[in-house]
C-alpha cells in the first residue's frame, strides 16, 4: 500500500478488524520509511450482475422488481413479507454463486417457481401463468396437473 504521506510502498499492518458489520476490512498501517500512520479499508469488489432478457435486451438485476413480482404472485395468500423477502435474498445469493455476469431472465424466473411451488401453491400458479404466458385454459391445467400428481 502506497504511503499517503511520503509516497513510499513499505509499510506494515498494526491492527486489522472487520468494519461495516462484515462488509469490509479495516487496517491500521504505519509507513516504515516516515513512521506515519494511516487506514484503509478493504471491500469485495462488486460486479453488477445483468438479465439477458427474452428479446436480447440487459438490464441490471433489481431486487425490488422481484420482490413486486412475488406480492402480486401471493397477493391475498397467508405469506409474510419476511417468507418473501428470504426466498429473493435465496434466489439472489444462487444466482450470484452460478452466474459471474450475465443470467438469463428465464433462469431467474425457474428459480422462482421452483421455490414458489414449495412456498404456495396458488401463487406459484398465478407466478407461472404470467411467467410462461399461458394463452389457453389447457396450458393452465398443464401446469395444475402437476399438483395433481
């Protein structure tokens, strides 16, 4: 680490802790060459991670926009919002762990049937046919019969 005060690249770490509960690392240094004392901090670079969409479109992965999805998959269902939003903060480390920089927006949308159709039937239904875009009766009970089994 470069030296703030004398620009000399030798120093040495006196006291190093977690900062930001868990979010970073703080070093106190002292430059060996002027014996000054300075911190810096240590963050894990973050790479936005971007959907592919069906049309060829990226956008920016967004939170907020599955967490709407879901409300309105389990709208008027016995689901708490703490159930959501630990089934988005599930999908989002998953999608982190297997995608470096790009997902595709079916990918996203599979993780969250599979998981919904644990959750709640019914707002896995509702989730599905919006999802797939069921354009007939008989593509919707497709998708039932798979309860029924």
């Amino acid at each position: 680490m470069k030296c703030p005060f004398c620009g000399s690249n030798n120093d040495k770490v006196i006291d190093s802790r977690s900062s930001n509960a868990g979010q970073s690392v703080r070093r106190r240094r002292e430059c060996v060459d002027c014996e000054k004392r300075f911190t810096t901090y240590e963050y894990v670079e973050e790479i936005p991670l971007m959907v592919v969409k069906k049309d060829g479109r990226r956008e920016s992965f967004e939170r907020k926009k599955l967490i709407a999805g879901l409300i309105k998959a389990c709208e008027k269902r016995p689901i708490p919002i703490e159930t959501i939003e630990d089934l988005v903060d599930k999908i989002e480390r998953q999608l982190q762990r297997n995608f470096e920089k790009e997902v595709d927006s079916n990918k996203i949308g599979e993780l969250v049937m599979k998981y919904l159709f644990e959750i709640d039937e019914i707002a896995y239904v509702r989730f599905a046919s919006v999802y797939r875009q069921f354009r007939d009766v008989s593509q919707f009970m497709k998708e039932l019969k798979k309860f029924l089994k």
